[in-house]
C-alpha cells in the first residue's frame, strides 16, 4: 500500500473519529463536569456542595465553589478536545516526521 493511499485512509478516518466523537461529546461540553465518576452541571455541582449553607457563609461557598467548578469545566473541555483530536495529533505526531525523514533521505 502506498503511503499516499495510507493517508488518505488515515484521513478519512480521522474525519469519523472526529464526527462520532464531537457527536458523542459535545452535548455534555458546555457546563458539566466529572465529580466522583459521574458527570454533573455546574450549577447542581454549586448547590450540591452549599446547598444547606445560609448567610454570608453560603455566599463565600458559592463563589468558591463556583470558581473552582470553572476550573475543573475547563479542565474537562480540555479532555474532551484532546480526546476529539487524538488522531490529528497522532498524526502530527508519528506520521508527519517519518514520511518527511523518507522524503529527505529519498533525495
């Protein structure tokens, strides 16, 4: 097999993986995030860790509680980009340096 045709194979399907995956993603990206194992929204997250508070104390927790909830959304957003993009920084990553080592040394 040629390495042309072995990255056209590879391209389509990175182009799937990319679909399924944002399509399997996606609908959990915006505002959840991953507490012990189970994925929950940000804002159950806040009141689930303050919801019995009162007062001033109950403020302080929501704004802490809700930067770190941020946080660990973004983190999560992280995770799911890089697991959306695996095959393109494989890739990058394997691929492009030998196909170029082969393209250099064939000269």
């Amino acid at each position: 097999m040629s390495s042309t045709a072995l990255s056209r194979y590879f391209t389509l399907f990175a182009a799937a993986w990319i679909v399924v995956m944002a399509w399997k993603v996606y609908p959990q990206f915006k505002d959840t995030l991953r507490v012990d194992g189970r994925v929950v929204a940000l804002d159950d997250y806040v009141e689930d860790a303050c919801g019995e508070r009162v007062g001033p104390e109950a403020t302080g927790c929501r704004a802490t509680k809700l930067e770190s909830g941020r946080r660990m959304v973004a983190a999560e957003q992280a995770k799911a980009l890089l697991l959306i993009e695996a095959p393109l920084i494989l890739y990058a990553v394997f691929y492009l340096p030998i196909r170029l080592l082969r393209g250099a040394a064939g000269n």
